[in-house]
C-alpha cells in the first residue's frame, strides 16, 4: 500500500513539475510532419503549412500553464496569423474530443486546436505541457519552449522568422 501510495505521490509531482518548468531549448532539427483533425473534423497537416512560421503547441484542457498562456496566444494570432503565422494547438486531453470543443468555445480560442495522438506526441519527445515549437518557414524547429515560454519572448522570436 506504501509503494502504491509513494509512486502515486512521485508520479504526480513529476506531472505537476512538468506542467510549470519553464526550460526552453534552441533545436535546429525538421519538425516531425503530421497530418491530424481539427474542431471541426478537417485534417491539417504542417507540411501544408510550408512558407509560414508555424508555432506548435502541446496542450491540455487541464493544466493550468496551458490556460495561462490562451490570452498571449490568442494575440499573437491575431497580430500575426495574417503575416504568415499559424498557431496549430494540439491536444494531447484524453476521454473526449466534445470536452475539448467546450473549453475552446467557452476560451473564445480562434486559432486551430487539433486532435493529438500518442504517436505524433511520442515523434516530438512531449514529456511535459506545454510543450511549444516555433517552426521555421523551411520546416526546421527554431526553438522549443517546455513548460511554456513568455509572451514577449515568443513574439520577438515570431517577429525574426517572419
């Protein structure tokens, strides 16, 4: 029962660190392509998106890092979506895409939000959310953001590869 009690405590504290780090990384590698579904059942895919920065975010409904950033998020779309910037939300939420479509509605979420799967969750190596990758025109990872990054720091980063 002990074990049982302490590997639920050190899962759980790992998945509560996870959600608040704020280490970021540079990466210079392709972005794993994917093809998934949106809200409304039309598939996206990033190699559709070449020729636009692209900003690709691990997300859940349930963690509060995730919720915090939605307002940065949502300005940075709609300065920039019609400057060639793409925000594509992934949620990685589990046991319900209808929970999904009500959070954003009630978020006012205006940018895509698509459905994730492990696979495409296990090729970006997510092991925490948010997770967030600035794309390149060309399709190289510019930089990764784990836990999330600052507002100000995405856009400044945004502005560069535009």
């Amino acid at each position: 029962m002990f074990k049982n009690l302490l590997t639920a405590a050190i899962v759980l504290l790992a998945l509560l660190t996870g959600c608040t780090s704020r280490e970021k990384a540079g990466v210079s590698a392709a972005a794993p392509d994917f093809t998934l579904q949106d809200l409304s059942g039309k598939k996206v895919s990033l190699s559709g998106l070449k020729g636009s920065v692209v900003l690709v975010e691990f997300w859940a409904t349930w963690c509060p890092p995730c919720r915090t950033s939605i307002p940065g998020l949502e300005r940075l779309h709609r300065e920039y979506g019609g400057k060639g910037l793409t925000i594509l939300a992934i949620s990685v939420d589990e046991g319900g895409w209808d929970k999904v479509r009500e959070f954003v509605a009630e978020h006012k979420i205006t940018y895509t939000v698509l459905q994730g799967t492990e696979d495409i969750s296990s090729q970006y190596q997510v092991r925490m959310i948010p997770a967030m990758y600035l794309v390149d025109k060309q399709g190289i990872v510019r930089k990764q953001y784990l836990g999330g990054g600052s507002e100000e720091e995405l856009e400044k980063e945004i502005k560069a590869l535009l």
